[in-house]
C-alpha cells in the first residue's frame, strides 16, 4: 500500500528539493562573488559567504536525506 511508504517518499522528495535549493544558492553565491571581484564591495562578500553557508546547509540537508532514502529502500 502506498501509505505504508510515506518516510521513504518524504526523504526522497526531501533529497531532491534540498539538492536543488543547493544548486540554486550556490549559482547565486558565484554571480555575487563576480561581482565581488568586481566592485570590491564588501556588502558582496558578505552575501556571497551567506550564500555560501546556506548551499552548504541544504547540500547536508540533501546528503542526510539520501542516506536515509538508502536506509529505508534497503531494509525493505
């Protein structure tokens, strides 16, 4: 039954959301460091390294995720 599958669709889907927001974040904190590198602003810096952080944060969220997906799709 499809129900009894419920954590497995949830950590799939929480994989895949996580890695993209990833994705994104980390696209968006290269564009900013262009820019750094540009203006030498350190406003760019700043939201480059907050960018940074949060591509990393959703990069583990993700991990975590496959490591659970892994977990429950073996164990069945």
């Amino acid at each position: 039954m499809a129900t009894d599958h419920w954590p497995t669709y949830v950590s799939g889907l929480t994989m895949i959301l996580s890695g993209v927001t990833s994705a994104y974040f980390k696209d968006q904190a290269n564009k900013e460091f262009g820019r750094y590198l540009l203006s030498k602003n350190p406003a760019s810096l700043s939201t480059t390294n907050k960018l940074d952080r949060e591509a990393a944060i959703s990069l583990v969220i993700s991990q975590m995720s496959f490591v659970v997906l892994s977990y429950l799709l073996l164990s069945e």
